[in-house]
C-alpha cells in the first residue's frame, strides 16, 4: 500500500516514483520469456537471412540490440512489427504478462488510490528500446490523448516498470509535474521519427520538469492526464519495459471493444485468475 505522503504527492504531483515497489526477481519469468522469444526469433532470422548472428551468450539487457545490429538490413531487422519484435512488443498475453499484471505488490499499489474494486485495463504495453532507435522516443503527451474521451472523468493508475535500471542514458520517462489537471489536444506526427501523437514545447502547461530515473523493482506512477515524454536511449543497453494501466471497472476505459479483466475485487468470482481467462474475454467480445 501507498503510504499517505506518497499518496498526497501523486494526488497533488500527478506523479509518484517507488523505487522498491516489489522484488525485482518478480520480473523473472517476464524476462525468461522474453530471452525465449529473443532466441527463437534469432533462429528464425538468421534461418531467413535476415540477421548473420543470434548471440546466444548476450545478456538480456544487450541481446536483442546486437542481433539486430548484426543485419545487413538494419531498417529492416528493425521493423518493430516485424519478426524480431514477435512477442516482445505492444499487448502481450502471455503466463508471465499475466502474472506481473496481477502481481499482489502493484494491486497493493494501485488499491491505495482507487480501492478494491481493479480493473486491469486493456492499453499496455511491452517496450524494447533500443539504442540510438528514433522510433521509441515517445514526445510529450497524455496516456488520455490515446484514449476515448469518455474516459476523462475514470481515475487510471498508470504504472511505468523497467525490466532493467530505467536512467536518463538509456531513456527513462520525464513527467510535468502537476500537468494532470490540463487536457490538451494532441497533434499527429511527433517526436523524432514522426510517428506518434503528442504536443509541442509550446502546448506545455507551467510545472517542473522531472526526469524519473527507475530501478529495477521500482514503478513509476502518472494519471492518464500526466503530461509525460520518453527520452532517447544512448547507452549501449536496451531499456525494457511496461507500461500498464489499471482503472475502476465501473468506469469507461477509453478502449470500447477491447476487454481488460478484474484483476481484484470484492466479488471473488468476478477476478479473472489465469490467462486462460483472460483469454476468453477476447473470445467472447464481438
Ligand atoms: O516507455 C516509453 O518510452 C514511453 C512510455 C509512455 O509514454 C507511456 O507509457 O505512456
């Protein structure tokens, strides 16, 4: 749980850095799974030849970036749509995305500010930031600038975690602080590829600007109004994340048609307790 002074910081900030949220070996099967898909994507790349090497004894936090680094073709080898990326970007569902999803230290966490009653909710991502790679570094916005309008008034936790030391060199968040009370239209084609929604220096309301070095273990919490940025990464390592959401299920999500699922509650039989589960709902929206 939150003590009180975190809690009126992040009411009154629209942010909330704690650096112990969980143990950081709670990340280990995440991280097992990603060096799985890391290998077998590897294979299959240098199968096509796509990629010359799979550096099988590269470590989590540098594998992926040499590989990639080892094409011939590297706009290619770094299509984040493509086969390297497969299963380590965007919605991931799997086993051990579902278990840091419903890990009992976040719900703790995120119960402190909008009770028991948790919707895990359907915008989240997995993030692979490489080195030197324009097409991650995120420009100023707000997570509800992605979101449906009618989910303005719904009180999101959203919790920023790395999968390895977040620091300004490899391309930790940057928030405004007290930039949650603002809404601000968003305009296209920011940041340094082009390619994402956000708003300019000149958008930005008055507050400090704060840069959120994370550890592993740690969170990073915003409002879905918390106007925030990524920097670019120009350490030699990959920046591994998540950013996940959590909201009160009786509120709108800003995502119609995409289903999240009660990670907590009152109900028992309400929480969804396995990705099997979680699974389902997708089967069953149409
Ligand atoms: O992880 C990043 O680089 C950007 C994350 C972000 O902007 C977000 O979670 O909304």
């Amino acid at each position: 749980m939150l003590r009180s002074d975190q809690m009126d910081t992040f009411l009154s900030d629209g942010y909330l850095v704690v650096e112990d949220a969980f143990p950081a070996s709670d990340l280990d099967d995440l991280i097992g799974e990603f060096n799985g898909s890391v290998e077998d994507n590897a294979i299959e790349a240098v199968s096509q030849g796509l990629v010359e090497h799979t550096y099988p004894d590269e470590p989590f936090p540098t594998r992926l970036a040499r590989i990639v680094e080892s094409a011939a073709d590297r706009f290619a080898a770094d299509d984040l749509g493509g086969l390297l990326y497969r299963n380590l970007t965007g919605k991931l569902r799997s086993p051990a995305m579902f278990g840091v999803l419903t890990n009992p230290a976040l719900l703790d966490i995120v119960e402190s500010v909008i009770g028991r009653e948790i919707l895990a909710h359907p915008q989240f991502n997995v993030r692979a930031k490489l080195p030197a790679q324009d097409r991650t570094v995120v420009p100023w916005h707000q997570d509800l600038g992605y979101l449906q309008p009618d989910a303005s008034d719904t009180m999101m936790v959203n919790i920023w975690l790395p999968l390895v030391d977040a620091t300004e060199e490899n391309g930790c968040l940057e928030v405004v602080s007290g930039s949650h009370r603002h809404l601000i239209d968003h305009t296209h084609g920011l940041g340094p590829a082009g390619n994402f929604k956000g708003l300019t220096d000149e958008d930005l309301p008055s507050g400090d600007h704060v840069l959120c070095p994370v550890p592993k273990g740690g969170v990073l919490l915003i409002q879905h109004r918390t106007i925030h940025r990524s920097l670019p990464n120009v350490s030699d390592h990959i920046r591994w994340s998540l950013d996940i959401r959590y909201s009160d299920p009786a509120m709108p999500t800003g995502r119609d048609g995409v289903p999240g699922f009660i990670a907590r509650s009152n109900a028992p039989q309400r929480v969804v307790t396995s990705l099997e589960g979680w699974d389902a709902l997708f089967e069953s929206t149409p």
